[in-house]
C-alpha cells in the first residue's frame, strides 16, 4: 500500500494570496540528498495572473506614498530578524552553503530592506534652476523618478535570500510591481520571504488581525513570488507587461536575455572571475599572513560559488615565494564537511554534477601542466579548496568563471602587469588590490576595466547600499539598493514658469 508523502506543499505566492500548481517541485539537500521541502510550479494560467495583476496594480502602486512604502520594507525587515535562525538554516538546507554563512546571509538581506525603507523616504527629485541663459529666466525643474512599470525579477540559487531581497526592495521602494522567478534549485526561502511580504499585503491575511482593505499595506498583486521552470521564463522575459527585467545569472543566459528583448530595459548581474594583486608595497609577514587568509577564506566562502569570490591572484614576484606557503596554509587550514556545522568553512556545490564539472576543468588545466598545490579531490558534491600554480594560458579554470573553490596563483613582475593580467578577462565583475599606495589605488582604479575596485582587501567585499555590477562579460546595469531604484525608474521632468527666482 502506498503512503502519501507527509511532507507538506510550501505554496507559492500569487499577487499576495497563498497558491499551489499541478506540478510538483522537491527541494534535495546538496550535502546528504535528503528531502528539504516541496513545492510547485506555477501553472502557466497563474503566471499569467500574477502578470495580469502586477499590470493591473501598477498605477496604484506608484502611486503609494512614501509612508506606506517604508513601512512595509521596515516591517519585513524586522521580520527577517525575528526569524534570523530559521531562514538561515532553511538556506543551509536548500543551498549548502555553512550555516556561518547562512546568517550572514539573512543579516545582509535584514539590512537590504531596511535600507530601501531608509532610501524610500528621502527618494524626492531633484530641483534645477534654469535661469542660467536670460530665455529662461523665471523657470525651474522639478526632476522626479517614475516607475517603468511592472519588474521581472530573477535570482540565482548562490544567495538565495539576499539576491531576491535585491530585487524585491528596491521595487516596493519605488513603488513598482515585481514578480520574482526564485532558481529551480532554491525556491524554498524565496517563498518564506514571500510569506513575509504577505503580512504587509492587502487583503491581510487573517494571521495579522487587520481588516482587509485597511489600506495600511501594499496592494495585492503588487508582488508575486512564483517558481518556473528555466523553460517557460522566456515566456515572462517576453511579455510587453513586464518592461524591466532584472536578471543575476549565468553569462549565456544573460546574454540571450538581452538580445530577446531590446527595448526592454534589462539590467544584468552575470559571472566574473575575480581577482586580486598582491602590490609590491604590501610587504611584511603580517601583511603577507593576512592577505592570505582573506584570500583563502573568500575564494571559498560559499564553495566558490559567488561571482565576485576569488578565482585568480596576482603576485609581484619578489613577494611570491613568501606569499604562497602562506596562501597554501590558509586555505588547509579550512575545514570542509556537514554545513549545519558552526565549525565548517567549506560546503558542497549545488550537485555533484556542479562539482563534477569543476573537477574536469582542474584535470583538464593539471594535464595541461598547472601543479595542484592542495586540494583537487572530489568527494560527491564536494569539492576540496584547491590552489593551482603554473595554470596555462587558455585553461577553462583561468579564462571562465569557475563557480568553485578554485584558486589560480601566478607571479607577475610588477604592479602594471598585475593590472594587466586582471584586464585580460572577458569578464570585468570586481578586483582586489593589497596596496597601502595611494597612487597604486588610484592608478587601479583608473586602469582596472571592472566594475569596484576594492582596495586593501578581497574582491568578494560588497556593501548591499553601494553600486554593484560590471563591465564586459559581468553585465549592464547596476544593483545595490539606490542603484536598482534609479535602473527601475525614469526621471520625469516638470518646468514650472513665471517664477520669482
């Protein structure tokens, strides 16, 4: 006799409302394969109610005041911090990625909305003087930002808590609809942050005790947060009602998102292959020692499966022989294992067939005649911190983005051809610059082809509030909070005459 699967559908959300589709959706713990959670896909018939209703709402929506706007990112934010522990677990769980990253995680998202709550209420216009020529005299600007209109938003499964709250913030910041796509793979926070978002939707739901149409909310229908199949998000990214489409995903799909809608206003967060110098000014064993360990630590911190982690690092070469014991000893140093474990550095990728194919590439490059100097052994979807030397020019793990915790050391003989190195990318996401010259940071900036240049420090550092994107193959557009409002607005323009300047 058969038994039915007892654990419960976790249901998407409908323009606010609590939905199931016909088919389901199993979340598998990338560490162990046990059974996270269960969901569904959205029927094609949902979608297009959810389309329809971010359409339908868009008016309404931009037409919120700042008050209610600010209040409902203020709200989900403290809510994410009532249930910090549970969210990250819950990333852990669908994700892999360790439980220390997991929180830190959830805490960036808790900032993010409380962020785009702060950036809703001071998200004014501006005032311009056009008194400047004697034809204009008597006559002002008032410069406000608009909404484009509705927003598809779609996230990847490496973070996928904050890179939703990315997309999601800012929209309800700026008072434009948005429906979110979560990976296939991550689907399962998405959704919790959903419910949260529910709690400050009209109608409530009768969890919150406030009448339906209290108008102390967001409208219904103003944000969706539906699971696709990869295969039917053409469909979305087609659709005249959704003219912003706002995509963090691999560079090919990115790609052919741009070139199917050219008249939409697409922003694209895609892949990198970051790397860092190692100035001939940072000198000193302390230096050396730290720098390793940031190196270390952030070309693995989520199995390498961030597009600004560390993938390639450039030496001076009077300082190479100093620098990669120390980087070797780092990245020992890591312990890899079970993520629910505070004590784990190093989780598994998002499958074996993710780990499977980083092992290829590390095999191709050894065959190719780079030396594995730890790491290189795979155990499922676990793949150990690796740190290659003498890596060929041309090799997948030096030129792509490897998605993995790979890292590529090579000795450069000074810092312009260290610059130089890191420009010979198709990619151009961030750098990291060890430097205590302020010229060299200058210099860097000015010659780098990236998008942030972090100087001192790792390129993996970024600050939810700053502008965040890059440069060739990395993508167009910029995210952070204030960045994605301006790249989900249109400035609208009022001259007022006859005025007493």
């Amino acid at each position: 006799m058969d038994h039915p699967d007892p654990t419960p559908r976790t249901p998407f959300w409908l323009a606010g409302e609590p939905a199931h589709g016909d088919a389901p959706l199993a979340v598998h713990h990338p560490y162990d394969g046990r059974l996270v959670g269960r969901t569904s896909y959205a029927t094609p018939d949902q979608v297009e109610r959810a389309v329809a209703a971010a359409h339908r709402v868009a008016p309404v929506a931009a037409a919120l005041p700042a008050y209610r706007r600010a209040a409902a990112l203020d709200h989900i934010s403290a809510r994410l911090a009532q249930r910090a522990d549970e969210i990250a677990r819950l990333i852990t769980a669908e994700n892999g990625k360790p439980i220390k990253w997991a929180r830190a995680e959830v805490a960036r998202a808790v900032s993010t909305f409380r962020w785009a709550a702060e950036e809703a209420r001071r998200f004014s216009g501006d005032l311009q003087r056009l008194d400047t020529d004697p034809a204009a005299a008597g006559r002002m600007a008032v410069v406000r930002r608009v909404p484009r209109g509705p927003v598809l938003g779609i996230s990847p499964f490496n973070f996928p808590l904050n890179l939703v709250a990315h997309k999601v913030a800012p929209a309800i910041a700026v008072g434009a609809p948005i429906i979110v796509k979560p990976a296939p793979a991550t689907p399962l926070t998405a959704l919790l942050l959903g419910d949260l978002i529910a709690e400050v939707t009209e109608p409530h739901g009768p969890h919150t005790g406030a009448p339906a149409g209290s108008g102390t909310g967001l409208p219904a229908g103003m944000v969706s947060v539906l699971p696709v199949p990869n295969d039917r998000a053409g469909d979305l990214v087609a659709d005249p009602r959704l003219p912003v489409v706002s995509f963090t995903g691999s560079g090919p799909v990115g790609a052919l998102i741009r070139r199917s809608v050219p008249d939409k206003h697409v922003t694209l967060e895609l892949g990198g292959n970051a790397a860092a110098v190692i100035c001939e000014d940072w000198t000193g064993d302390e230096e050396l020692t730290r720098a390793a360990q940031r190196i270390a630590t952030f070309s693995n911190y989520q199995a390498g499966q961030s597009c600004i982690a560390v993938q390639r690092v450039y030496v001076h070469e009077w300082l190479y022989d100093g620098f990669l014991p120390r980087l070797v000893a780092a990245v020992q140093a890591l312990r890899a294992g079970d993520p629910a474990d505070d004590a784990t550095d190093v989780g598994p990728l998002i499958s074996e067939d993710a780990a499977i194919r980083v092992e290829s590439w590390v095999e191709e490059a050894v065959a190719a005649g780079a030396t594995i100097e730890v790491g290189g052994r795979r155990d499922g979807a676990t793949y150990p911190p690796t740190v290659l030397t003498g890596v060929p020019a041309g090799a997948k793990v030096l030129t792509e983005e490897v998605f993995g915790p790979v890292l590529v050391v090579d000795r450069v003989e000074n810092d312009e051809a260290g610059f130089a190195a890191v420009n010979d990318s198709a990619y151009g996401l961030q750098a990291g610059v060890f430097t205590h010259n302020l010229q060299t940071a200058f210099t860097a900036h000015r010659t780098l082809a990236v998008g942030g240049v972090i100087v001192g420090d790792v390129p993996s550092y970024r600050a939810d509030q700053m502008p965040y994107g890059g440069v060739k193959g990395s993508g167009v557009g910029r995210e952070g909070v204030r960045s994605a409002m301006d790249d989900y607005t249109d400035p609208r323009v009022m001259v007022l005459t006859g005025l007493d300047l």
